[in-house]
C-alpha cells in the first residue's frame, strides 16, 4: 500500500482516494486485474464540505488520511454516494464515525441498498435526475444511471467546474502513481477502458446509449470526467465518450475472434486453417486457446469484432469444461450484433458442436454456417475444407 496524498483535480476539488497496487481479482475470481486499480473519492471544500463516493473498507484509512491533509474529516457535511457497491461505500461506516451528521446524498435505490449494506440510522436524502443542491459556490446536479451497473448508480455533476463524477462508468482497473489521463499512456488507459467496458458494462449497452444521449440533451457542458477506478480524464473526455458509444452500439469491425481448446491438436489445426481463411478476406483475427488464455482478454477483443467462431474438441459428449465457462461468460454479457460459427473434433462420438451452437444461439449471436467437425486428425484435404470454411465466413463480415 502506497498512499499518493491528496490531489487538487479542479480549484477546491480534490483526489482523495487510494491506489491497489496488489489487487489481481475483482468481482470475485471473473475480473483479473493485472495492473492493479484505484479507489477514487473526491472532496470538495466549499461552505458545505462534501465528499462524492467513499473507498474500500481496507483502505478507508488511506482515503481519511488524504482528507486530513485538507480539512477535519469531521467537518464533511455531506456524503454523496453515486453507488453502493462495497468497493466504493465500504469505507462508509467509519467515515461516519467521523462525521456522524452528515447528510448522505443517493438514489432511492441506493438508499434502500445502503440499508442492506450497513444498517445504521443515517441521515439519508433521496435524490433524482434533476435535483440540484448548493454547496455554496458550488452546485452539484444528480443524473440517475440505473443498471450502469446496478439499479443504485447515479452521476454528480459540478455545474461550475464542468465536471462529471459517474461513478463505475468511464472507468479503469489501473493503478498509477499519476492519476491523470495525460500523465500516463493514452493507449494503455484506452485499452482497459475497453476491457472494463467489456467484462463489465456491455450487457447495458442500450442503457448506455440513452444515458449519454441524455446527458448530451441536457447540454452539460464536461471538460473533466473522474471515474471511481483508474484515472481522470482531464485532456481527453471526449475521447472515452466517443469510445463508449462505439462499443455501446456494437457495429463491429471487419474482425474475427476464434476461441478453442483442443485435447490432441487436432481442433487446434482446424482452428489455424480457418484462421488462414478469414485473414485471406482481409479479415482481423485473433486466436485464443481458452484454456491458457485470459477470458477478460477474448472478450475484450469479442466486444469489437464481428464475428466469434467456437470451437471443442468432444469429451464426454460435450465441449472441453474451460469453453463451457467461457461461454457462460460470454452469455452473461450479451453482445450485440455478433455473428457466429462452432467447430471441432470428435472421436467416436459427437457433440461439443452442437453444444456450443446452442449455447450462442442462446447468448444471441447469429449463426451463419453449420457447424464443421472432423473425425479424428485433419488431412490435407480436410484442412482445405477448413481454409474454406474460414473464408466463406470472411466474405460474410
């Protein structure tokens, strides 16, 4: 554990969450998290001393400890909590015990979600789109964002700073010891984006689109955005929008995904051969071997591809067990627009095709070809069908 200390962001706003460095799981064991995240709070000092969104537990030590470089933490007046999710609210009850009379800002769902989570006699206010409280100088406009990513989720937006406070969207799981998008590299932030949105919000998509519209509607002026994980995005804001509405709207890049596993290769030369195929098309394609592969990665390369071919050798009359979770991952998240094929090896008997086909039907991909299955090894002959095969689904992106 590091502590950065407190961070002016805007004039009176500051940082004044955590960075975990160790963290390599999130969401239980679904979510790897390689490089790390950050539990971002933000503390604004005005005749009404507020704080927007809270830490984990085991780090609230470290967020009260950047607020007591600015101000007594007993002097916080309000707490604004945009989600209930413990790693933004679980530091709440001992901030409380240092500010047992502040007024907690949240949804009515939030409010409700609060009370299963912590139990005490707070002093809650429910708030909705369009509500506005004055700080002082400044004033703070409540925009709900139910689903984004559970029913309690809200936005705070800072009318005179122009800044947006959403929460889990927009976000990362990076840590830095820089906390802002243009002291870091744009790339590597853009590409856990990607992937936070994958693995976590593409199930809303629709949502999402609306969300943004709204927001856009209501002509908010945003020339900061600071997330709840990862880093704010002070130089580019627009940037991430722009992506969000891309991924949200799932169109697709002429780009295949292939996702195997094999039990004697044979599977594996089939995959390779298809892959020649596509590419001949001049379609993108990449190649992951599940079972050695981190999930979080394919479906982050799922969320902007066209198509997603699936493919097992049979064992026990069905798909290898590591693509039976994979697959159930990919159900859970629902991408859109997506088309799709399965293919394998069998020996004596079949049925890790068909498995996998009606487990994309039932995620809601489009199947475009009839499953492919060899017996045993591949031959030359075979291996052309394959190629083939790989093409004609390259003609079709």
């Amino acid at each position: 554990m590091i502590v950065l200390g407190a961070v002016e962001i805007k004039k009176g706003v500051y940082w004044v969450g955590a960075i975990d460095w160790d963290i390599r799981h999130f969401h239980g064991p679904s979510y790897h998290t390689p490089k790390g995240t950050t539990y971002n709070a933000y503390l604004i000092i005005d005749e009404k001393v507020t704080l927007v969104d809270i830490v984990d537990a085991d780090f609230v030590g470290v967020m009260l400890e950047n607020i007591k470089e600015i101000i007594d933490p007993s002097k916080i007046e309000y707490v604004i909590v945009n989600h209930v999710e413990p790693d933004h609210s679980g530091g709440f009850p001992k901030l409380m015990e240092y500010a047992p009379n502040a007024k907690v800002f949240c949804s009515k769902n939030g409010k409700d979600a609060m009370g299963h989570h912590y139990f005490g006699d707070y002093s809650y206010e429910v708030v909705k789109t369009g509500d506005v409280i004055s700080l002082g100088k400044n004033t703070i406009r409540f925009i709900e964002a139910p689903m984004l990513h559970w029913p309690d989720s809200m936005f705070s937006y800072i009318e005179e700073e122009s800044l947006l406070l959403p929460n889990d969207a927009f976000g990362q799981h990076l840590a830095s010891s820089k906390i802002f998008d243009d002291e870091n590299d744009l790339w590597e932030i853009m590409m856990e984006g990607k992937k936070y949105f994958a693995n976590i919000l593409m199930p809303f998509s629709p949502l999402i689109i609306k969300k943004i519209e709204e927001i856009v509607n209501m002509g908010l002026k945003i020339d900061m955005i600071a997330p709840s994980h990862g880093m704010i995005w002070r130089s580019h804001p627009e940037k991430i929008i722009e992506k969000y509405m891309e991924w949200a709207r799932a169109e697709g890049e002429r780009k295949a995904v292939i996702v195997y596993d094999t039990m004697w290769n044979s599977t594996e030369k089939m995959a390779r051969a298809i892959l020649d195929g596509l590419v001949s098309e001049g379609v993108a394609t990449r190649l992951y071997r599940v079972s050695i592969s981190d999930v979080n990665d394919i479906i982050t390369d799922v969320l902007d591809a066209k198509a997603v071919l699936v493919a097992s050798s049979t064992i026990n009359n069905t798909m290898i067990p590591n693509m039976a979770y994979f697959l159930e991952e990919l159900m859970g998240l629902k991408p859109k627009n997506k088309l799709g094929a399965s293919f394998g090896s069998y020996g004596w008997g079949k049925g890790a095709v068909a498995n996998i086909e009606k487990k994309l039907k039932e995620t809601g991909i489009q199947l475009v070809k009839e499953g492919l299955q060899i017996k045993y090894v591949p031959t030359e002959e075979d291996l052309k069908m394959c190629y083939d095969y790989g093409k004609e689904i390259g003609k079709l992106i």
